[in-house]
C-alpha cells in the first residue's frame, strides 16, 4: 500500500518553478499586448474627433466668410475706419466686403474677415473690438482675387491679386489644426451684386 501511494506522488507532483515563471512571462506578454492595442484605438480615436473637429471649423468659417461675399458689392481697400481708427487694406491675409445693409444711411456696410493670434475674426466697421471670433486653430488664411469680363468671344477669367478691389469673385483657403490634424478648404464665389453692377 505504501508503495501504491508513492508511486501517486511521484506521477503528481505540480509544477516547477521554471514552468510558473513561463506562465508568468506568458500572461505579461498578453498583458503588455492588449494595453497595446487600447493605447492604439484609443490614440486613433483621439485622431479622428481632432480631424473632425478641424473639418467642421473649417466648414463654418467658409461658409460665414462666402455667405458675406456672395452678397456682396465687391472688395474694398483702405477707404473704411475699422476699430476706431484702422484703415486696413484688403490682400492676401485679409479681405473686406462692402455689402447690403438697409438700415445703415447710405444702405451699405462694410465687413472685414482676418486672422489674428489663431482666430478667424468678422469685423464690423462699427464695431469697438476685433470684431466677431468664428473660429480658432487658424494656421493659415489667403484670400485671391478674380475678375470675369464678357466679350463676344466668351467669358474671361483673369487674376486680380494685385488689385482686390477690381476682383468680381474671391477664392478663400484657409488651414485649421486641431490636436494633431490639420485640415485646408479652399472655396470659390462670385460676388452677386458686383456681376450686376450694383
């Protein structure tokens, strides 16, 4: 009987240390590679809300500075007092809309669209201040300026960059970053009331 019961020890006798220290070893393999992957979803995440954020600024900041320009006389330069006492001048990081506005004296306004500090401003010309904040983590921001004349010939395209104030449409690009994603729209428009010669 002593011998039947030795003979059961020996066939079990448990692990060694070397086979407790490999499954150890195994489940921090495991460990370090599931943490791994959260850290990459999660850093992938992260990149996607940055890119949609920068895409969706971006789409508000076009879309406020064409809907000024699509109803607008055309661009003007140095002749409006902006921030009591500022005359800027339209180009290529800033531009100025003169545009409807019934209730002023001479039913004109006039709004200015710059970048200072990371922030995409609307200006007023009676505004006190740097004007409306539309959006921030602005990198870059240009304004080009063109002219379509008619002739018998057909319609003719020409670049005005040099001289704004002669421009008939205004093609606006402006870069966004937000986090680590930078995002660049560029949109083309035709000013309404400067095609009909109003």
């Amino acid at each position: 009987m002593r011998a039947r019961f030795e003979k059961r020890c020996k066939h079990s006798r448990g692990a060694t240390l070397i086979e407790l220290l490999l499954v150890c070893l195994l489940f921090a393999f495991l460990i370090a590679a599931t943490t791994k992957l959260y850290h990459i979803g999660e850093d992938q995440q992260r990149t996607a809300r940055f890119y949609s954020d920068a895409q969706a600024k971006c789409r508000e900041a076009i879309r406020r500075i064409l809907r000024t320009a699509r109803h607008g006389y055309g661009v003007e330069s140095g002749l409006t007092t902006f921030n009591g006492g500022e005359l800027p001048v339209s180009g290529p990081s800033q531009v100025i809309f003169t545009v409807p506005q019934p209730y002023s004296v001479n039913g004109r306004d006039h709004i200015r669209f710059y970048v200072q500090g990371g922030t995409l401003y609307g200006q007023r010309s009676d505004a006190g201040n740097a004007g409306e904040a539309i959006t921030t983590g602005v990198t870059a921001f240009t304004v080009n300026y063109f002219r379509t004349t008619a002739a018998a010939t057909g319609a003719t395209r020409t670049a005005t960059d040099g001289a704004p104030t002669d421009a008939t449409e205004v093609q606006v690009t402006i870069t966004i970053n937000s986090g680590t994603a930078a995002v660049t729209r560029s949109a083309y428009v035709e000013m309404r009331n400067t095609s009909l010669g109003l």
